[in-house]
C-alpha cells in the first residue's frame, strides 16, 4: 500500500491549481493556429526520411498570446510555490520523490474517496 501523506492545504490547492492551468493552456494551445508568428505554409522534401507539412498559419492573435503569456506566468508561479514549499524539508530525502508523486495525483485519491 502507498505511503499517506498529510499534505498541507496551500500545497494541495497550488496542485489543483496547476493542474487546471495546464489544462487551460492545452486547450488553448489547441484553439489557436500552430505557430505563433504569421508562417507560409511549408511541407518536407520528397525525399525526407519522414514527410510532414503544416498549412499557412495566421499567427496568434493578441487576445491569445495574452492568455498564453498569462497561463504560462502562472505554471511556474505555481510550479515554483510547489517545488518550494516548507513542507518538503519535513521529509527525508529519499521520501520526497515518493511524497511528490503522491501530490501530483491525490486528486485521484479524492476522487476514489469521494465515490
């Protein structure tokens, strides 16, 4: 059986937070055209030891780089809150790992638990 941890409330809602970030800036990265910068369209050369093309792209409009940008601040905002956090230095070293898998999916753990 899995170690349990008494994760402190702050750690939890910062993980929850990042997670739904990510999220967020997947879903936007799939609304949005591939590159960020107006390109023309480009496909590889017959002999390419592996075919790809992409089609003419508009680029990214300021509304949606202004979210990326926003949605990207906040991923290591909160990456940097969790990887700092006070209570990883109640742990011994060899049980951080662990610990920090464990938060990474206690909202499974929730999730079970709640059912």
């Amino acid at each position: 059986m899995p170690a349990s941890y008494d994760f402190p409330q702050d750690l939890t809602d910062a993980q929850d937070e990042l997670r739904q970030v990510r999220a967020d800036l997947q879903s936007v990265y799939q609304r949005v055209p591939w590159s960020a910068e107006p390109l023309d369209a480009w496909e590889t050369h017959e002999s390419a030891w592996r075919e790809s093309s992409r089609p003419a792209s508009p680029g990214w409009g300021p509304q949606d780089a202004a979210e990326i940008a926003w949605l990207r601040a906040r991923e290591v905002e909160l990456a940097t809150v969790i990887v700092t956090h006070a209570y990883w230095s109640r742990l011994a070293p060899a049980d951080v790992l662990a610990a920090r898998d464990a938060l990474k999916h206690h909202h499974e753990q929730m999730a079970d638990a709640s059912s």
